[in-house]
C-alpha cells in the first residue's frame, strides 16, 4: 500500500531509532528520515525549507530529549508513539482516497 520510497524511509528511521538506543519512535525520528528521502527533500526545499538546519536542530532535539536505554538492556523491539501511528494511519487512508 505505502510506495517502497516511503518504507526504506520508515525503515531508516527505525534502525536510527535503535542505533540512538530509543525505545520509540517518534514523529522527530520520522522527519529526520524523511529529510534524507528524495520526493520529502523535494518537497521542504520547493517549500523554502532549510533541510540542514532542520537536521540540526532535530539532533539537538532528539539528544536533548528522548532517554536512551542503558546499554545492557537488549532492544528487541521499537515501538511507535500514538503520533507515528496516526501520520502512517492518515498517509494510508490518503493513498486509498
């Protein structure tokens, strides 16, 4: 249902979520992978977005504000904050509309 551009981009974002050694998901996690995702770069530059200092200011964010797991705990699983559910939620209801 969903384009495989937007599933590498949803992938991206959870291996970075595991590597940072976070137990969710965020809409940050979401949006700093997509800033690496052609048709989403596209579309923040056409909107005079600023992608590099959207990264930075997303890093600073995500370092300052989502605990990591120590690091003897195993990551088995990333789990999706009630936001990234719902944006994936409305992007497939978009795709079938």
């Amino acid at each position: 249902m969903l384009s495989t551009e937007l599933k590498q981009t949803i992938n991206a974002a959870i291996t970075d979520t595991q590597r940072r050694r976070h137990e969710y998901i965020t809409l940050e996690h979401l949006l700093l992978a997509l800033l690496d995702d052609p048709s989403a770069r596209k579309v923040i530059l056409a909107c005079q977005g600023d992608v590099e200092k959207l990264r930075v200011e997303l890093e600073a964010f995500i370092d300052a504000n989502i605990e990591r797991l120590p690091e003897a705990a195993e990551i088995t699983a990333v789990h999706q904050t009630i936001g990234v559910g719902r944006v994936l939620q409305r992007a497939i209801l978009h795709v079938q509309g």
